[in-house]
C-alpha cells in the first residue's frame, strides 16, 4: 500500500528529504510519491508538518455474480 500526497501540499520538501528510498519527486501538484517505488514506511507522512500524506487505500470490487 502506497502513499499519496494530497493537492493542500505546500511544497516544502521535507518528505523528500527524509525518503529512505527516494520515490518522491517535484511535480504538479508540487510533490508526487512513486507507488511501485514506495515501501510504505510512512516516514514521509510522519515528516510533513501539514499532515497532507496518507496511505492509499486500495478499492476492491466486488466480483462478477454470473461470470
């Protein structure tokens, strides 16, 4: 499970900073986490002073009744 990074970043950096293995990158919105690169420690979301980073749930749905 990834984490993302949400639009209210404020672009200071401090979760790339602090990446163990450096997935997140400078983009629009300002930074943006490689989800096949990230090993969702979270040291990213507990680094950001505005809490905007969170770990993306993923959505399942629901098998097909009648295959």
């Amino acid at each position: 499970m990834a984490y993302v990074i949400e639009r209210e970043c404020s672009g200071c950096g401090m979760c790339a900073e602090m990446c163990p293995v450096a997935c997140i990158e400078e983009r629009t919105p300002p930074f943006v986490i490689d989800a096949k690169r990230c090993v969702s420690c979270g040291v990213c979301a507990d680094a950001c002073p505005i809490k905007v980073i969170h770990a993306q749930i993923a959505v399942c749905s629901e098998p097909d009744a009648n295959p």
